[in-house]
C-alpha cells in the first residue's frame, strides 16, 4: 500500500512513502468470549534518505493503522546512500530471531530483496541493492532488522573522522593505496 501524504513541517513540505508492512488479529479471551484486537507495522519515509516504523494496535484495522503511521511519522531516522540510490557497503543485521545480509549492486539492478525488506527500501529511497533474510520470516522483526541495518551505516565522511584523518591524509591514503 503505498499512500503518500502531504506532511507541512516547519521547514519544508515534502512526500511520505506509506507501506503497510503487516496487520494480525489479537485475541483475549474473557469470561463472555474473546475480544479481537488488531495490530499493524507501517513504515513511513520520504523516499529520499529518511526511515520510520511504527506499530499501533486497536479495535478495527483502520484505527491500528493510524496509529502505526502516526508512531512512524515520529521516529523517523536519517540513512545516508550513495548517489547511484544504494547502500555504502554490505552489512548484517539482526532483530529477534531474524537476520538479514545486504549489499549494494549496480546501477539498474534494481530491489532485490523480499518481503518486508522491499517495502522499507522503497521507503527510505534505495533503487539498487541485493538483500537475504536468513531465520525468522515474521514481517515485523524483518522491517525493524532492515532498519536497525541502515541506520548502523558508515559513510566514507564519518570513517575519516572516527580514524581522525584530515583531508592531506585522505589524499596521502589514496596515493599509497595506488
């Protein structure tokens, strides 16, 4: 579901990407029956180089779905990619049981990647990468080790300042590596 909506910050106006990731049916069971609930996963990014996801419950899907965007909307991380639209280097990541590998790919390769992965790609704005899920398959844990992953990226800016090189260094650096 991809639903964008116009969000009037501040600053700027700009396009949300919407993807519903998941909604399940609660149960609790009382005295007189069971009382069903519902529970939705969103992630919500502008499609440029920003992330959210959220997860709100209720009595019916539209209200849990509100909610999650709502929780999204307000969680929402920056991820740093390159200029050709794909990640700065392979990773792995873990949420739960589940764990998920990517790699960035070519230009023109396109969303290699399932399920949950491809909906928050999408979001955050990455048009070519080659992902894995490796074991859970649960949506949610899927979406937020996806996430958990981008955030943890390194940029070449923010390894040369970790390692404290200025940029004579970078540029000794890349002489000596020729």
């Amino acid at each position: 579901m991809v639903n964008k909506t116009k969000q009037s910050d501040k600053e700027q106006d700009y396009d949300l990407i919407t993807e519903l990731v998941s909604v399940r049916r609660t149960a609790k069971v009382v005295k007189g029956g069971r009382i069903f609930r519902f529970s939705a996963t969103v992630v919500v990014g502008d499609g440029v180089s920003q992330v959210g996801i959220g997860i709100g419950h209720g009595l019916e899907v539209p209200v849990a779905i509100q909610k999650a965007q709502k929780q999204a909307k307000k969680s929402m991380m920056h991820v740093s990619l390159t200029p050709s639209r794909t990640i700065q280097h392979a990773l792995n990541s873990k949420h739960g049981a589940t764990r998920v590998f990517m790699r960035p790919a070519s230009e023109g390769t396109g969303i290699i990647a399932g399920g949950a992965m491809r909906l928050v790609f999408k979001a955050v704005g990455v048009h070519n990468v080659l992902a894995k899920i490796h074991g859970s398959q649960c949506a949610q844990n899927v979406a937020h080790a996806t996430i958990k992953g981008l955030i943890s990226m390194y940029t070449r800016q923010g390894v040369f300042s970790k390692r404290r090189l200025t940029e004579r260094n970078k540029q000794v650096s890349e002489v000596g590596n020729e």
